[in-house]
C-alpha cells in the first residue's frame, strides 16, 4: 500500500488527540498535588516515573501486539486513561496518587505501542507526513489539556475534576463505531520467522544505541518544561491558572513545529530537521531562562515550536528501519524513550531540590547544545 489513506490517518490521529488529552493533566495539576500531599520534588517526580514504568515491557507488550487485534488497545485506553487521571484530585494519599499514575502508564503505553505502526501503513510513502498528523493529535490534546483541566478545578475545585470522567468513556465509544470494522490483517504484511526477533535485535541495536544517546541529551530540556514548566513559574510569582495557560502556548506551538518537521523531514531530511530543532531548543531556553519575565508567552511560542519537532522525525526514522516486526521495533523505541524520560525526569526533581530549578534548567540547556553533535553519527536516512 502506497496510498496516503487520509480517512485512517485522521482517525488514528484523533484517537491520540482523546486519548492524550487526559494523559496531560498531570503537569498543571502538580503543583496542587505537591501542596496537598505535602511532597518535594524529588517525590513528585516518581508521578511521572509511575506512568513510565509499564513502558519496560514495551518489547514484551510489542511481540504480542504483532499477534493481536490491537484496535482494541486504541480503542479502551482513553476510558481508562480518563479515569484514573480525573481521580486524582479525591484523592490524599501519595500512594494511592502513584497507583492511579501506574494505571494511566499502562493504559497510555497500550495506546502507543500499536499507533504509530498503523500510522505508517496507512501514510504509504509519505510516512513523516502521517506521523506529523498523529503527532499533532497529541500535541493538540496537550495544548487544550491544561486549559480543560485548570477550567475544571475553577468550576468544581481540585475534587471535583472527577466529572471528566464521562468524557474518556464517550471517546472511546465513539471510537469503537469509527474503528470496529478496522482490518488489523492489513498490516501483518509479513510472517514472523522463528528467531527472528534476535535477528531484529541484532540489527537495529547500533541504530537505538546511538538514537537513544541524542534522546538522553535532550530528554532534560523536555522534562523540565512539560512536567516542571507550571511548578517553575508558580515559584516565580504566576498564578496557577497563569502556568496553566503558559503550558498550552508551548503546546500549541509545539503543534506547528510537530506538524512540519515530520512533513519537511521526508523532503529535507531528518538530520537537518533535528539539527535545526536543536540549536533552536538551545537558543530558545537562553532566552527562556534570562527573559521569562518580559516576554513569557513570546519565548515559550518559539521554544514550543522547536522543542516538538523532534518527536515525528523520531518516529519517522524507527520507521525507515524497514524490518517484517515494525510494530515490536517501534515497541523498543517507545521502551527506550519512556525509560530514558524516567531516569531523566527524577534527576531533574532530584537536583531541583538541591540546587533549585533555575540551575537545573541551564544545565539541561547545556545538553541540549550537546545533542547537536551526536546528529552526527545516527545512522538514519538523511531523506525518505
């Protein structure tokens, strides 16, 4: 199949936009949950670490999705997500708060494992193109994300975001109507060989050594800003509905430079395209951490555009592997990603508590202009 399907595309894309909508709720509601649960950073970082850690058995979670009907993973996960990110805020109890993060990490890490390999069949050979689609789907629900929950918590307080729930059960709904007659069949194009998992293995382990290595560099940046970004701004004197706000301009922004990185990847190349993402990232948080006070909303525009625009050419280039198991070698991509975010995302908690966020995000700025030589030596195809 070498047809852009757009139908398909759309659909996939907008069952990351419902999904992912509640997935970002985390972030604006962290603060809250630090002053209600009375916890350090370093705590509220393993919030995060929870929704991760089902993301170890991406591999394991991949090889079975191979097998599997998986438009049921798509099509149950934004119910689940929905319910036990929205009771949250009922919640007082830091181990029960963990539990209902792990819940949502589960659910989460079944919705993408098989996405983003639909995604690719049905893009044809256009594949950053459609990748850009469902990343823009994401990124849109994590720009409107902060605004439905901050508007929430000022309608029904903390407590009450529970009413939310209703809203993930009716997406999936709608979902399973959009998406039972999917033919899954379509896309095991080809049969598993015995061993071939190892051969697999085998092959593309040079390629994520080096690719996780650029993601390492720059997941700080990342974290810091999307998790940390409305703890950092209430610390320095804005309102939570301000940080809230401050959160969906980098998001939205972030949907532009998700939406032509992976369209112009496939036509300038990939390398370039994370080289530009880069050195923009870099230039951006300079400005970001010396000027946030004169011209916030302006800064985080241009450090959302380039701060998302490696994430569709990251997908693209796990696609251009080419292997009969994309959806088990995706699996390891997201396996790598997300564990990578954890460690990351601890570290940055962990030295906030020591040396304070402002020092932590000049570090992580340090790495990122780091990141811009390791582009040098993955091994992707510098076109599609």
């Amino acid at each position: 199949m070498k047809q852009f399907k757009k139908g398909d595309v759309y659909i996939i894309s907008f069952a990351h936009f419902f999904h992912d909508i509640f997935s970002s709720f985390l972030a604006p509601i962290l603060p809250l949950l630090i002053e209600n649960l009375g916890i350090s950073l370093s705590m509220a970082s393993f919030f995060d670490i929870a929704r991760k850690i089902p993301s170890l058995f991406n591999p394991f979670l991949g090889l079975i999705a191979e097998r599997k009907d998986v438009k049921y993973f798509v099509i149950l996960t934004p119910a689940i997500t929905a319910t036990s990110m929205c009771l949250l805020g009922v919640t007082h109890s830091y181990i029960i708060a963990l539990i209902l993060l792990f819940i949502a990490g589960i659910s989460a890490t079944l919705f993408h494992i098989p996405s983003p390999t639909m995604i690719k069949i049905a893009s044809g050979k256009q594949v950053g193109k459609g990748m850009s689609y469902f990343m823009v789907g994401g990124e849109s629900a994590r720009t409107i994300g902060p605004l439905i929950i901050t508007g929430a918590i000022s309608l029904w307080g903390f407590s009450g975001v529970y009413r939310l729930i209703p809203f993930g059960i009716l997406a999936s709904i709608f979902l399973y109507f959009k998406l039972k007659d999917f033919q899954i069949e379509k896309f095991d194009v080809k049969k598993i060989e015995k061993g071939g998992t190892k051969k697999i293995l085998k092959q593309v382990f040079p390629f994520f050594l080096i690719l996780g290595s650029y993601l390492l560099f720059n997941a700080g940046t990342k974290m810091a800003l999307t998790l940390y970004l409305p703890v950092y701004l209430v610390k320095h004197h804005f309102s939570i509905y301000e940080a809230g706000i401050s959160l969906s301009i980098l998001q939205f922004f972030g949907i532009l430079g998700t939406f032509f990185s992976g369209h112009f990847s496939d036509k300038l190349g990939r390398k370039n395209i994370l080289f530009i993402s880069s050195l923009g990232i870099t230039i951006s948080m300079i400005l970001f951490i010396y000027f946030n006070q004169n011209a916030l909303f302006i800064i985080l525009a241009i450090l959302g555009f380039f701060l998302f625009m490696i994430g569709p050419v990251m997908l693209s280039a796990v696609s251009d592997t080419n292997t009969n198991q994309p959806t088990f070698v995706n699996s390891i991509y997201m396996g790598i990603n997300f564990g990578i975010s954890s460690i990351v995302v601890f570290l940055v908690g962990y030295f906030s508590d020591i040396f304070g966020l402002d020092k932590v995000y000049e570090i992580c700025t340090i790495f990122t202009f780091l990141s811009i030589f390791i582009i040098l030596f993955l091994p992707i195809k510098n076109k599609a």
